[in-house]
C-alpha cells in the first residue's frame, strides 16, 4: 500500500481520538503499488450510525487540519456502505 | 499576505455574487414546499431539479471561496499574521466568523457533493437538505465577513 508510516500514524491517531477503537482499511487506488497519488479512500470498520459517524468524521478531520494536513481523504462508514463498494474495500488493507 | 485592497475588494463582490444567486435559490426552493423525499423527487420538473443543483454548486463554490481565500485576506487586513492553514481557520473561530467544528461539518458534506451524485438518492437528497437547512448558517458567515470587513473600510452592501 502506499502510504508513508508517518501518514499512517496520523490516520490511525486522527481515528482513536474520533471514533474510538475500530480498523481502518485503506482501499482504492492507494493499495495499488504502480500507481502515483490519487486521494486516500478509508473505510471505518465500527458499528455507529451515520449521525454518530458524521460527528466523529468531524473530529477526524479536526485533528488533520490542526496539523496542517488538508488531504484528500474520502472516508466512509463500511457497515453503511452498499454492496459494490463493499466489494472494493474487502480488497483494501488494514491500516 | 493581501498585496491590494484592489484585490480584496474583487473577493468581496465575488462572494456577493454567490451569496445573492443562493440566496434566489433558496427563496424558489422555499416556495416549492419539497419534503426531500424520493417519491416527491421524482415528481419534481426538471426546472425545479435544475434550481436544487444551482443550489447546490452555489453553496459549495460560497463555501470553498471563503475557505480558500476570503478568511486569510481578512486577516491580512487585520495585520494579523498567520503561517499555516490551521492558524487561519483557529484566528478566524477566535474573531467569531465561523466554529472550526462546523466549518469542519460544512466541508464534508461539500466533498461528499463532490462525488458527483451519490449513487444512493437517499443519501444525495440528505446531503441537499443539509446544504438548504444550513443556508442561515452560511448567509450569517457572509454577512460577518462583510461586517468585519467594514472595520476596515470596505463599504460593500450585501442586499
């Protein structure tokens, strides 16, 4: 996958302060080693309803953003999504 | 740092535009009384439709606007200094123009906008009755960045 360790740390940190204890699953373009950038498609693995994850969305965010790292993250909530992107992230990793 | 008022004066009258074109979209959307429902959706002329995506790309290009370069201008006419992008958003929460939070909730869902329409309506029609519901939120954002601007001289009027 690509990401860098310090990246890496950051999500998973970013992640406990927001949702608490939960895997996250790096999938999409980010786990394909021949390609180059693109954003970083995240899926949070955790029972929550989509208002709870909303909120914690916007403390996962907060921290980035008072680090100074405005990425682009698209995150979404696996136990909401629907079957094809389902699909996508059971290919994704472990963060 | 804001090399000419010129140049803020310009964003300002930018920002006008957009708020005034919302906030028309807003008053037509009022009138048309829709729930935000799929079966209601379906039912709706695609004028209508066409006013509700208006409405849509009208709020996200506001939001992104003053995001991306109407706050570090007024704190460039302020004289207050800044380095990074977390120092801008948190001076700007403390001069009581926006809360980081919401901003923060603002901007997800304008990302989410991004996506294109989601393929789930449901979740698409969600995203649009945030973006209308929290049209008082964004309108007093503007209006608070006209009124600081004030302080400084910039005597725009907002209708």
């Amino acid at each position: 996958m690509r990401i860098s360790n310090y990246l890496r740390n950051i999500f998973l940190e970013a992640s406990k302060n927001a949702f608490g204890e939960c895997n996250l699953i790096l999938f999409g373009s980010r786990i394909d080693d021949s390609k180059k950038g693109g954003d970083f498609d995240i899926a949070v693995k955790k029972e929550m309803s989509i208002e709870e994850f909303k909120k914690a969305k916007v403390k996962f965010f907060k921290t980035l953003i008072l680090k100074d790292l405005d990425l682009p993250i698209d995150l979404v909530l696996y136990s909401k999504a629907n079957n094809l992107l389902k699909q996508e992230i059971n290919k994704g990793e472990i963060l | 740092m804001l090399k000419n008022k010129n140049i803020f004066s310009k964003q300002l009258k930018k920002i006008k535009r957009h708020y005034e074109a919302l906030k028309e979209y807003k008053e037509f959307i009022d009138k048309m009384k829709f729930d935000f429902t799929q079966e209601k959706f379906q039912l709706l002329e695609i004028s209508q439709k066409a006013v509700l995506d208006a409405y849509l790309k009208r709020f996200a290009s506001l939001q992104d606007y003053l995001g991306a370069k109407i706050f570090r201008s007024l704190l460039d006419i302020a004289g207050i200094t800044y380095t990074k992008m977390s120092e801008v958003l948190t001076l700007i929460e403390k001069e009581e123009i926006v809360s980081l939070d919401k901003w923060i909730e603002l901007r997800n869902v304008r990302n989410e906008l991004e996506h294109d329409y989601p393929e789930d309506l449901e979740d698409a029609l969600n995203d649009l009755k945030y973006c209308i519901d929290n049209f008082d939120y964004l309108s007093n954002t503007v209006k608070k960045v006209f009124e600081f601007a004030r302080k400084y001289n910039e005597n725009i009027k907002l209708s």
